[in-house]
C-alpha cells in the first residue's frame, strides 16, 4: 500500500504541468472556424436554457395561480435550471467548454483560462441567446407571458437591495467555484483512477442556488440570463433591479477565481517563489 501511495504521489508531482495562460489578446483565434463554432454553441445553448427554463417558470405561475398546490413549485423550477445547465454543459463542453454564463466566462478569462477576444464574445453570444430563448417563449406563451413576470429577475419585496446583491455573489461564487474544480485538470491528473463527470456538480451547484435564493431574487448568478428576460419583459423594476444581476455575479465570479487560483492552487506562493529566483540570479 505504500508503495502504491508513493508511485500515485510521485506521478502527480512528475507527470502533471499546468496549461500554458492562454494570452490576453489572441487575435489569431478570429480567423479559425472552431472559434466561431463555440460562439454558435453557447448562442444556441443559452437559447435553449432560457427557453426550457422561463417556460417552466411561467408554467409555474399559471398553475399555481389557480391551485396554490399546482405547477412544479420551487423545487421544480430549481431542477429545470440545474438540470438544463448538466444536459448543456454536457453537450456543449468539448466545443466551446459550456460557459452558458458571462459570470463563468469572466471567472475562466481572470484565471487565464480563455482570451480577451473569445470572452468578449463568449459574452455577446450568451445574451442573444438570452434575449432569443425568452423571445420564443413570449411567441409561444403570449397571454401568460406578461401576465406571470415573464421570467425576470426582480428583487422580492422585504429584501434590501445589498441582501439581494449579497445573495448573488455568493451564488455566483458557488457556481464558479464549482466550475473550477470540476474542471481543474490538476484534479483529472491527480484523480484519473476516479470518473468525475463534470457538468453533474455544476448543474447539482446551480440546482441548490436557486433552491436558496430564489425567494430573494429569483436567481439570477447569470447576466445574461437576467438581461435576456429583461429585454423581453420590458419592465420598469425589471430595468431598476438589472446592475444587482450584473454587478453580484461578476464580483463572486472574481472571488472564486482568485480563491482556486491564488489560495487552492497556490498561485501566490509560486509567483513569490518565481520572483525570489529571479531577484537571487
């Protein structure tokens, strides 16, 4: 047994380096075709994830409206955001890596893990899809879609604009810390004799965020999810309450970047250590 324990710990140690940073600007990306093949992937995924997902919402609403004890209820609204986000990322991983999410595509490109160009991107895909995947459930849902919120993240009554926000971060953190670790490859080197199918505790994170904030919010932890039903919705509140939904998630995004890369990877302790070798040569 210690023999083998060794030879693991010594695999680890020997066999595993980390991906090179991918680089800020790389303008070189626009000219390939697999580039713009993730824009179309996370478009047409977050379209999707809007549309499963306000639909079930609004489905909710009406039928709850005329039995207090119909519809899915909160746990069922929590499973069609996290099950939508397990069945996307699962698809969509190997094309574009499954961001669905400006909040997870800021926390990737903060740790090096994508550039400037393709988040920037990333991003602009994600809310028209947003914004598409909404628009199809109002052509679909047409007399329930204003009469029920259409979906839209609003800040609930008796909740302070700096609990909503709180809320958020710490959502965001959840989720993007989640998305971090199941996709450290230094975690698929070390645990290699251990199958982890990532996009399960990322869709298992949104699933329990929502199931605790969606009395306060109604969970947003996406901004283009919260932006695509705004647009469409095109209400006053919904406008007022939007920078919570932008602000809450890029800030918890940006926590749990540095906290896997500076505190869990130790990124901090080996830029000091670099810089010690440097100053001593």
């Amino acid at each position: 047994m210690t023999k083998e324990v060794s030879e693991h710990g010594s695999f680890g140690a020997k066999d595993y380096h980390d991906p090179p940073p991918a680089p800020l600007i790389d303008a070189e990306e626009l000219t390939k075709w697999s580039f713009y093949r993730a824009l179309i992937a996370e478009f047409i995924a977050t379209l999707l994830f809007l549309y499963v997902t306000v639909l079930t919402v609004i489905g909710y609403k009406s039928q709850s409206s005329a039995d207090e004890c119909g519809g899915v209820g909160i746990l069922g609204i929590a499973w069609a955001f996290g099950g939508m986000i397990f069945v996307l990322v699962y698809c969509t991983a190997g094309i574009s890596g499954g961001h669905i999410n400006p909040a997870v595509t800021l926390g990737l490109f903060l740790a090096r893990k994508v550039s400037l160009v393709r988040a920037v991107m990333y991003m602009v895909a994600q809310c028209l899809g947003a914004i598409c995947g909404v628009g199809l459930v109002k052509a679909f849902q047409k007399s329930y879609y204003k009469r029920y919120g259409g979906g839209a993240n609003l800040l609930a009554d008796g909740y302070s604009t700096g609990v909503g926000l709180g809320a958020e971060i710490i959502g965001t953190f959840v989720l993007v810390y989640t998305v971090f670790s199941a996709t450290d490859p230094k975690r698929s080197a070390r645990d290699s004799h251990i199958p982890v199918l990532a996009p399960l505790p990322i869709g298992f994170a949104v699933f329990m965020v929502h199931l605790a904030t969606i009395p306060i919010t109604g969970t947003g932890i996406n901004p283009a999810r919260s932006l695509g039903a705004a647009v469409i919705f095109n209400d006053d509140k919904a406008w007022d309450d939007q920078w919570i939904f932008w602000v809450g998630p890029f800030i918890g995004a940006a926590i749990a970047a540095f906290y896997h890369q500076f505190i869990l990877r130790a990124g901090a302790v080996k830029a000091l250590g670099s810089f010690r070798s440097a100053s001593q040569v």
